[in-house]
C-alpha cells in the first residue's frame, strides 16, 4: 500500500474515532508518507463523529515525514486544505497548532487562509478572538 490507498480508505470513514488515527499511526510505522489530504481525510472522518481533530493536528505538527509541496505557493494550498478541514470541525483549539505550521513551513498566512481562521473563530463565537488574530497575523496594533 502507499500514500494514495490510505487516503482514499480514509475517505471512506465517516464513524470511527480510533480508526483514522490508527492508520496514520500505522503509515508512520510503515514509513508511508502521510500528505495533507491524509490529515484532511482523518479530521474530515473525525468530525463526522465531533472529536479528536485537535489530536489530529498535534499529529500533523510532530510528524516529521509529513509530506508538503516543494513550491512555497504549493505548500500554502497543502496547508489551506487543513484549513478547510477543520472548518468542519467547528474546533477553536487546533487553529494555534495549525498557525504554527504555517510558520514551521515559513509559509505566510495570506488572505484566504486568514479568512478561514477568522470565519471559524466567529462561528464558534470567538468573535473576540477572531480581532487579536486579525492584528497578529497583519500587524496591526490591538
């Protein structure tokens, strides 16, 4: 098995909440590289069943052999796509984790990706939250 059949057996989980994580834990062990759509599949699978996505991320950030695009503006789609995924999951408490790999990868948090944190921040009221992020990501004076 490679890369490409794990993520697409991660696909297919809509109910588990050890499974995704078990598989990624097994591609480590196998020395399969895990890409963002692995991740996204297994925070898309867990947030069918509203839990463990913060895990997932923590994951993501302590995986060394996490695969990203070589180009910078690829590597800021590859992270978007986690972005997106944790939209899903309506979670407030991965997105530090996931700024961190922003700033891991040296990849700038650009707009459309800032506007996926804020837009997930407000909707899970955190409204508060959403303006410190705004000023910390462009600068600006809170």
């Amino acid at each position: 098995p490679d890369t490409i059949s794990y993520n697409l057996v991660l696909s297919t989980i809509t109910d588990g909440t050890t499974l995704p994580r078990r598989l990624l834990e097994q591609m480590q062990l196998r020395r399969i590289p895990r890409d963002v759509i692995s991740y996204r599949n297994a925070i898309l699978a867990l947030s069918a069943s509203n839990g463990g996505a913060s895990d997932l991320i923590n994951m993501a950030v302590n995986d060394n052999g996490l695969k990203l695009s070589s180009s910078s503006t690829s590597r800021e789609d590859d992270l978007q796509v986690l972005l997106s995924a944790l939209l899903h999951t309506h979670s407030t408490s991965t997105w530090s984790e996931l700024y961190y790999l922003y700033s891991h990868y040296n990849v700038p948090l650009r707009y459309p990706a800032l506007r996926l944190l804020l837009k997930a921040l407000v909707w899970n009221g955190k409204c508060e939250y959403a303006v410190y992020a705004y000023c910390l990501v462009t600068g600006r004076r809170v």
